[in-house]
C-alpha cells in the first residue's frame, strides 16, 4: 500500500461528509466541480476519487466539508 494513499478510515468519513453536505457519494457529478476535481476526475466513482488522492489531500477536503 502507498504510504501517501488515504486510510479507509479517511475516505469513509469523507464520504459521510459528502452525503450529508448533499453530494452524491456514489457517482461525480458537476457539483464536484468547486471540490477541485479535474473534468475527467468527475467522470468516475466518488470512492475512486478520494482512493487516488494523497492522506493530505483528502484531509483537506474533510476539513473543507466539516
């Protein structure tokens, strides 16, 4: 495992958060847009792209949506 990959832990809460900020947890949408996902990022699953950001990364996002 990547030392720099998020815990499971991190994503799960991530996508607690998500949910009840009202984003879809399951597929990327538009809204991620102002998240910062890449176009091409929000062509896949939310899971995928919180497993391909850094433990830094995905903390942000958490503090961003706490």
């Amino acid at each position: 495992m990547n030392a720099t990959a998020p815990t499971t832990k991190q994503v799960n809460y991530a996508l607690a958060l998500l949910d009840k900020a009202g984003y879809d947890t399951r597929l990327m949408n538009c809204t991620f847009k102002k998240l910062g996902a890449t176009m091409r990022q929000r062509s896949g699953s939310v899971e995928n792209w919180l497993n391909n950001m850094t433990r830094r990364e995905v903390s942000s996002l958490i503090d961003e949506l706490k």
